[in-house]
C-alpha cells in the first residue's frame, strides 16, 4: 500500500508512533522517550500504585485469540509478526454478533492531520458494523495535552477520552482517577469474556491500566522491546563497503569516515538516545522507569556514571563534527526524511514505524533506497544492556457519570477495534471499506485516496489487539522489525518499576523540568558534564532523595518487577 507520509522532527514523533496503524497493530507507545530527570508527574491525590495482590482481584482473564496465528510468534517481548500475502475470501470472523446497542458516543482522541468530514463512508461504516453511534472530536494531537488539561478541568466532558502515556503529566493523573468510570464491573475476572478480543489482550497491558485502585483505562498494547532503532541507508551501506560498528569507538571511526561537509554529507543526526542504549542508561517511556534498585539501593538514571558517559559519547559526535547541522535545531529540527532519503545523513534513532513509512515514501520514486535498522551495541563492543519499557502506554477512559449503555457501546467499540490481524474487524478498522478505501492488488491492499483521507487515527485509538507487525506492501519489512525486536529483547531487562502505573505526588511536579534541555546543551557543547553534576546535586536537594524514599516504600509494599 501506499502509507500516509510520516512527519518527524529530529526526535522520534509522536506522529511517527501512529504512522503505521494503518497496518501494523504496533506498539505505538513504545518508544518514545519523555526526556526529563526523574520525578516530573504528579497527581496531587491518591497517588502510588495497585498492589498485585488488589490487581489480582481487579484484572480481566486472559483467554488468548485463536482466531489467526502470526507467521513470526512473540519472542523476547516482541510483536508477533505476519509476513504474508493477505487472502481477503479467508478473513476470519472474530466479532459474531453486533454488541452495540445503537447509542451515541462522544469520543476526544488526538489526531495528526486533517480529519475527515464527520459523516464521512468510513466512520458509517465502523459504526454499522459495531452497533453504535460513535461521534469523534478529533483534536489537534500536536496541542493535545492542552485541550486535555481544559476539558479535564471543565464539566462537560465526552463519553470517552484518550489520553497517551506522554500527556499523563501535572493533573492529568489525578483527573483520570477521579474523573473517569471503574470498568472493573464490567471486564474484571471472567466478565471480560462477553467481549472475546478485550479477554486476549496481555494481562501486562491491563496492568497498565489501573488507576487509583480501579480497571479505568482501555489500552493499547506494545511490545515491550524499546521501540528507538539507530535506522540507517543499507542501500549505501553496500555500495560503499561500510560495516556496522560494534562499539561506541568503532562508531565514531565509521561516522568520521562517512562525513564530508564540503558534499553535504554527515554521518548521523543526534545520536543521544542510541547513546543512552549503548551505554546501558536505564530508559523508557515513563519516568518510574527510570528508577532501579541496585545493590539494595534504589537510584535515578540521572545519578548513574552511564547517564554521564553516554551524554559524553553524543557531545563528542557533536564536537568531531559528524552530526549533519540540523540536529543543531532540536525540536526545531526539520523532517528528517527527505535529507535521508537525499542521502546528507546515512543513521539516525527514531520509532521502528518509520523503517516501514520511510520505505513506503521512497518505493517509487528511489528503487534502490533500502532503510534497515542497525543491531544496538554495548559502548565497549560487548552486548548491550537494555531496559524494558511498558508493555501499554495510550488508553482510553470512559467517563464517570456515563450510564451503563454507553459503557457496554464503548466496549462493544473497542470489542471491535482490538480485533487480531487477519480479521474482517481488523480489517475494517485498519483499511475501511474495500471499492471505497482500498483495493487489492496481488494480495496487497492499497488505499485510495479516499481511505487516506478517512481511515486515520480514529477507532484505532480506543483499544488494540496485542502488539503485532504486519506490512502487507513491504512484507521484509515486517519481518525484519520482528528479528530485531526478539535480538534486542535477548538483552532486555525489566527495571524495579516495569509494568506498574504509578501517580507521583504533586509536590514533585516541577522537579526535573530542565534535565532534558540541559541534556541537549550538553550534547552541542553549550554546557558542561560539570553542570550536569551540579544539576543532579540541586535535584537531590530539591526533593530527589525524599522522591527516592517515596519510591522505595511503593518497592517495600509491593514488590518489584525486576525480582
């Protein structure tokens, strides 16, 4: 198929997570790392977590989909991956009768783009085969955590809202505790088995999804294998005989040999998060990742020597002069893909979706283009340490005061949307309607211009079926992302916090703010490691040593994913 193009800063975008689900059921919230110091989201009530004792009583069954087997199994914390050929006169049938009832729903749920016409064939479409009236306020998904703080702050809020790991700061958490509805009633235990594609969800992504003691939000999994590829030009890779480095040295010897100013050509973008894995820095999504217990002694990723060491290596990039000068920008930096794709820089980290949507870009129009991802190494050209992220980071909340015949429309809706690849759900949710949104060529569907236009990042933001890969159009592609999921996943470890929702204090709101900025000046030569020190001494001062002591009684109390 021909995917919609994806727009990205330097950065991984956030854009760039929901690029692909047009057809891949990817792990969309992955990857993205929220660079701040530890202790940055706080809710300002009932903060902490589930105990696994409550969560036991709280979480649904989980009874695995048999509907469709994946060609490539979940390995390692992978996706499960499909690298065939799709037969449409062979789709399964996972939604056998209409649970919807025919009520309207209001749903709030960030978009990238421009979104279609609300009464347009694709959203009548979902709505006829689901039983309800889904009526979407997409909102802008660049400004979204600014609309979410407005209408969580107000009363008049829809039936359902979806909220990303990313947005889940200030009051956000406190606002999603007392705000919206406990499903537990509804799914937790055996209950889930009313609705076949929620019960096969990952009990992890569940987990995920308590707050302030209740089953409250609707996820989306992920794997839980970071979702940050060092991507880089294979094509040219051959053709000048370059060889993957295995070590931070071996890396800046390539990167001096690839660049030539004088042709416009670099080694790289901004390297700090492939650093950050080289060097073993505790990672992920979500800042509770961040904290590990070590030798009895719980500690920050900010006030480890990796931390150091890494923003060190990604300085010195900087400083030889092999970064290409739009990294120089940040987040003011341009789209990377056509300057990749013009070959000015051969490697730069972004999501795992862009290896399929900077594929897709350049089909046509450059054959040769080929974009692979380049296997992580450990700085000192051993194997790398890794650190897992969450296994769900978008969900979807139903409001409080919402009658009990919109909750079961909402599940009937998200029933239909977690339905597994290979399925006439899946199919709908992910391409619409076929003669209208798509055709199949050779077993490829491709959307018109119409099914760009409408099946966008709508009903797939409400609930989706276990992570899974799967292009169609580019079937190595697929295959490849899943390899290297499960050969990373072999060095992945879970941090003390992997899986737990917590809601920090409020007090700790403010407290890292400036760490990533301070990272960035850092890397360009602005500032010094020096000043990262001091930073980290103030933060202790400030509240990272009481933050410390917060985090390590949630360990005491309820145990720790890394034991």
């Amino acid at each position: 198929m021909t995917p919609n193009a994806a727009s990205a800063s330097s950065g991984p975008s956030r854009r760039s997570f929901l690029a692909s689900t047009a057809v891949a059921t990817a792990a969309v919230a992955g990857g993205m790392p929220l660079l701040a110091a530890c202790g940055g989201s706080g809710s300002g009530s009932r903060d902490g977590t589930t105990s696994a004792k409550d969560a036991k009583k709280i979480l649904p069954a989980f009874v695995a989909s048999n509907v469709v087997k994946p060609d490539m199994p979940a390995k390692n914390g992978s996706a499960m991956g499909f690298t065939g050929k799709l037969d449409l006169a062979t789709l399964k049938t996972s939604v056998t009768k209409k649970l919807g009832k025919g009520g309207k729903v209001t749903i709030m749920s960030p978009f990238w783009g421009s979104p279609p016409q609300q009464n347009n064939a694709y959203y009548r479409a979902m709505n006829d085969l689901i039983g309800v009236d889904v009526v979407w306020q997409n909102q802008d998904g660049n400004t979204y955590d600014q609309k979410l703080g407005a209408v969580l702050a107000s009363s008049d809020i829809p039936d359902v809202v979806v909220v990303p790991g990313w947005n889940m700061n200030g009051k956000i958490p406190s606002a999603i505790i007392n705000k919206f509805a406990d499903l537990g009633p509804y799914l937790s235990g055996d209950a889930v088995k009313e609705f076949p594609n929620l019960a096969a969800i990952p009990t992890d992504a569940w987990q995920r999804s308590l707050f302030g003691g209740k089953l409250r939000g609707l996820p989306q999994p992920a794997p839980y294998v970071t979702g940050i590829v060092p991507l880089y030009r294979k094509d040219v890779f051959d053709k000048e005989g370059y060889e993957i480095p295995r070590s931070a040295d071996e890396f800046m010897a390539l990167a001096k040999e690839i660049t030539n100013a004088k042709a416009k050509r670099w080694a790289c973008l901004d390297m700090k998060w492939t650093a950050f894995q080289n060097f073993g820095v505790l990672s992920g999504s979500e800042k509770p990742l961040w904290w590990n217990l070590v030798d009895g002694k719980l500690i920050c990723r900010i006030e480890t020597e990796e931390y150091l060491e890494a923003l060190e290596w990604a300085r010195k990039l900087f400083a030889a002069g092999v970064v290409h000068p739009d990294s120089e920008l940040g987040k003011n930096a341009p789209d990377p893909g056509p300057k990749f794709a013009a070959g000015e820089f051969l490697i730069y980290p972004n999501n795992i979706s862009q290896w399929w949507s900077r594929t897709g870009e350049q089909a046509s129009q450059n054959p040769e283009f080929k974009i692979w991802g380049m296997d992580i190494w450990g700085h000192d050209g051993g194997n790398p340490d890794l650190w897992a992220d969450q296994p769900a980071g978008i969900f979807a909340f139903i409001n409080k005061k919402a009658s009990e015949s919109v909750i079961r429309d909402v599940l009937a809706v998200a029933n239909v949307t977690a339905a597994p690849y290979g399925t006439k759900e899946y199919m709908m949710t992910n391409y619409g309607v076929e003669g209208t949104h798509y055709s199949v060529k050779d077993g490829v569907p491709v959307k018109t211009d119409k099914g760009n236009n409408e099946v966008m990042n709508a009903y797939v933001m409400v609930a989706s079926p276990a992570a899974t890969l799967a292009h169609p159009d580019f079937p190595d592609v697929a295959k490849g992302q899943v390899e290297w999921q499960q050969r990373m996943g072999a060095f992945t470890k879970k941090s003390s916090f992997w899986g737990m929702q917590i809601t920090e204090p409020g007090r700790y709101t403010n407290l890292g703010n400036d760490f990533e900025q301070l990272e960035d000046d850092i890397t360009r030569g602005r500032k010094k490691i020096s000043d990262m020190q001091q930073a980290v001494s103030d933060w202790k001062s400030k509240g990272g040593d009481k933050l410390r002591d917060w985090y390590k009684k949630i360990l005491d109390e309820n145990g720790s994913a890394a034991s």
